[in-house]
C-alpha cells in the first residue's frame, strides 16, 4: 500500500509540473530565480529561506524553460526580456519586485555595448541593465524591476553566496561593524605618471558627506602624508575586523584596484571577514564571470567571506558622473531599503543614460543593509520625565518586536494612552493600544508580517505627553 501511494504521489507531482506554464494568467511570485538545470537544485535553500525570512513567494525557472514558452526573437536576451516584461503585465498581484540571476554570463548571457564613445578607445560593458526596463511599457529608459546576478560557475560558489546571505539575514540582532563604512581613494598619481591631483580622496568625501552621522566614517589614502594614510595590509586588517560597507575609488580594471595595486582579487581568498559581509562599489569598471575571465566585485560576491552584494558599474566609466550615481546610491544605502529599491530610484533619478546603464546589481537585489538607528524623539514635554517610551527590542527586527513603556503615578488614577505606528511618510499602520489604563509599566508585541522591510515609527500618546521613536524591519 505504502508503495502504491509513493507511486500517486510522485506521478501527480510529474504532472503539476508538467503542467506548470509561465504564461498563466494564475501565477503570483514576489520573486523570480533564472537559473540553469544544474543549478537549479542548488536554489532551493535560498528558495525557502526568502519564502520563511521574507515572506516571499519564489519562483526558481531556468533558462531552457523559458526559452521553452518564449522564443520570438532569434536572441536569449530579448526572449528572457519578453518573459519578465510578461511577468509585469499579465501574473496576479502582487507581481514580481525582484529577479536573480543565478549564472554566469556563457550560460545566461546579458547585453553588450561600447563601454564609452572614443572611437581609439575598445572597450565593451556587458549588462543586465534592459533586462530591468518594460518591454510593454510606455518608458524604454527607466527599470520596473530589480535585477541581481550572482555569477557563479559551479555551485560550490553559488553555495558560498546563498550561505552569507542566509546567515546575514538570520541574524536579528546589532553588531557594531553595522555602523561602519570604509573609503578607499586612490593616490594622486595615475598610470604613467599622470597627475590625477586631489580628485579621487574629494570623490569619496562627496559619497561619505551623504551617509548618516550614526554610520563611523573610516578612510584610507595611500599617501605617506596624509592622516589617513593605508596600505593592503590596512585595508585586509579593516575588512576582517568587519565594516557594513566599502567603496573603492580610483583607478583600476577588472582584477586590480590602483596601479600600485593597493587591493587585487588575489586578496580576496585571505580575506577572514567571516559573517561579517560588506556592501562594496567600486567608482571603476567590474563585470560579471564569462570566457573564464571574472573580476575584484564578483570574487567578492563568490568567495565564502568577502561581499553581501554590490552596485557597480561594468565597462570603463567616466569617473565624476559615475561617482554622482554612487553618491545617489549610498545617499539611501541605510533608509532601510532593499539594495534593490534602492537602485531602481536611483537610477531611474539619473539623467546620463549611457553611464546608468552600466550601473548593475551584483548579489540579492531584496538583500536590507542592517543599521542601528539612533533614537529619534519629538515630544510635547510638559510631564515627559515622568514617563518613559523604551526603544522597541530587538531593533532591527523581524517579525516582531517588543515595546515597553511606563505610566507614572497620576492623581487621575487612569489616564488614556495610544500607542500607535506610522510608516515613514507618517500614514498610521496599526494601533497596538487605545484605552484607559493605570500607572505601570506595559509592553505590548508588535507583529509585521503583513508589512514590508523598512524604517517605522512609534508614538506614546496621552492627553499632554508624546513621544516617538523609530524601529527598523528587515526581512
């Protein structure tokens, strides 16, 4: 009997899947894995971790699938182009926010084009930037969707990025290496002796100036006389200790970070930042593994340590316009936004067409940078010392969290109190308290399933007392 049911099972199982099309008009996923066959199982784990920590309905499809159901064009991309336009337009709400990529560029290819247009100057970017832009829409130079790539070539990579991923975001505790940024800026001196003078250390500062002041702003020059003086050892010391984000600004190609070869990718596989993953960009070029060749950024996204994700450009850059684009990037990198959200209002903001297209998403593009937010109070202080609001524990949090607050002793006795959440725009989400109750102290659970990852606010409300504070939640 037991065998007889194994047998049902596994042939209605066959045929589901048989049956499955990516063209019906049923199919709701919030977000969409493009892998290989030989990837494919490879995704599950991650799979089921976005579908428990997130509360994401994933899809895992491959390439071959795809191609299977949409093949009007005599080109991959533009029929993988057709699908996720499709997605948009014709699946149940909510429609997918977010696509992954989980393969190199020989076994799913993106788009090519010349990097810059000096005609001596050879150089091409291979991007995953129109796989993000609607076909059926009415705008064919502004993103709908998120898309991220980890282009990895065996799974043994794939499993070291799924892995750092899970770990990060299993984790919903603070550490102290979440508040702190590194810059790195190359020296004054270019290729051939070439005066670069001040340019790259003002770069960084212009992208550092937009970062909130609870993040710790560390930076690195390798110049002798500078107070910030760094080497490679500098640089290895500061990442394996543990910093939340890194920008590398200066010249460099794939493989090699300033002429002086301040960081190259051989350094990543010393590196010991061990679940202490970083959020790199790099002001220079990078680009994603094909022909056996890879880059700093993806040894970083493959390597078991190294990087959580990365906007970085692909191909050669003009450096001042790039660097506008980064500091637009970073200026919302801890508004707790997806990398994601992040980049699809940053890049849709910006005016320079043929440099935000080489703008891309290496890793998870739903990935949450964790930040300890500082309390963020605005009071009607007229008996404020009296009560107190305690800061939500624990901050970030997911999916729930717990706020505590005192009344003091009230000659009324009783006194009504509200306690009430807002989303950052001030649009009121739940109230967790509205009636009279008696001096004490209180705590209350406040659950978030039903809500997306972002920066929230709570107020203590009585007749002549408020106070608000702010919570993060990342999922």
């Amino acid at each position: 009997m037991k065998n007889f049911i194994c047998i049902i099972l596994f042939l209605f199982s066959s045929i589901s899947a048989k049956n499955f099309s990516l063209k019906s008009l049923d199919n709701q996923f919030d977000y969409v894995i493009i892998t290989i066959d030989k990837f494919r199982n490879g995704c599950e784990e991650f799979k089921d971790h976005k579908n428990s920590h997130n509360n994401f309905s994933v899809l895992i499809t491959t390439k071959n699938e795809i191609l299977n159901e949409f093949y009007d064009s005599e080109n991959e991309q533009e029929n993988i182009r057709d699908f996720i336009s499709y997605t948009n337009h014709f699946w149940q709400d909510p429609k997918p926010k977010y696509f992954l990529f989980a393969a190199d560029l020989d076994s799913i290819p993106n788009f090519k084009f010349r990097s810059v247009d000096f005609i001596d100057y050879n150089d091409s970017s291979y991007s995953d930037f129109y796989y993000g832009i609607d076909k059926l829409g009415d705008d064919s130079t502004k993103i709908s969707v998120s898309v991220g790539r980890i282009s990895s070539q065996d799974t043994i990579q794939l499993k070291n990025y799924f892995s750092k991923i899970i770990t990060y975001e299993s984790k919903s505790f603070y550490e102290e290496w979440h508040n702190k940024s590194l810059f790195i800026s190359d020296d004054e001196y270019g290729g051939n002796d070439l005066y670069d003078g001040n340019i790259f250390q003002s770069l960084t500062r212009k992208v550092a100036d937009y970062l909130p002041n609870s993040i710790t702003k560390d930076f690195i020059i390798p110049i002798d006389t500078s107070e910030f003086y760094g080497n490679n050892q500098t640089i290895m010391e500061k990442l394996n200790s543990g910093v939340s984000s890194v920008y590398f600004c200066g010249h460099a190609n794939d493989t090699i970070f300033t002429h002086e070869s301040l960081f190259v990718y051989t350094d990543i596989s010393k590196l010991l930042n061990v679940n202490k993953p970083f959020f790199v960009s790099f002001l220079a070029g990078q680009q994603f593994a094909r022909n056996n060749e890879t880059s700093i950024v993806n040894e970083l996204i493959n390597s078991q340590n190294g990087a959580l994700a990365s906007i970085s450009p692909v191909g050669a850059v003009f450096a001042i316009q790039n660097n506008e684009l980064i500091k637009n990037i970073w200026s919302s990198l801890y508004s707790g936004k997806s990398i994601g959200e992040i980049y699809i209002t940053s890049i849709n903001e910006a005016d320079n067409f043929n440099e935000k297209r080489k703008m891309n998403i290496f890793g998870d593009p739903s990935v949450t940078l964790k930040h300890n937010f500082p309390v963020s109070i605005s009071s009607v202080d007229l008996i404020q010392e009296e009560f107190s609001l305690l800061q939500n524990y624990p901050n970030p949090f997911n999916p729930s969290t717990k706020i505590s607050y005192t009344i003091p002793d009230l000659k009324a006795g009783e006194i009504l109190v509200k306690l009430i959440i807002y989303d950052i725009l001030g649009n009121e989400i739940e109230i967790l308290v509205n009636e009279s109750q008696t001096p004490g102290k209180y705590s209350v659970t406040f659950d978030a399933k039903n809500i997306s990852t972002g920066v929230y606010f709570y107020s203590l409300i009585t007749n002549n007392f408020i106070e608000t504070k702010k919570m993060l939640l990342i999922k």
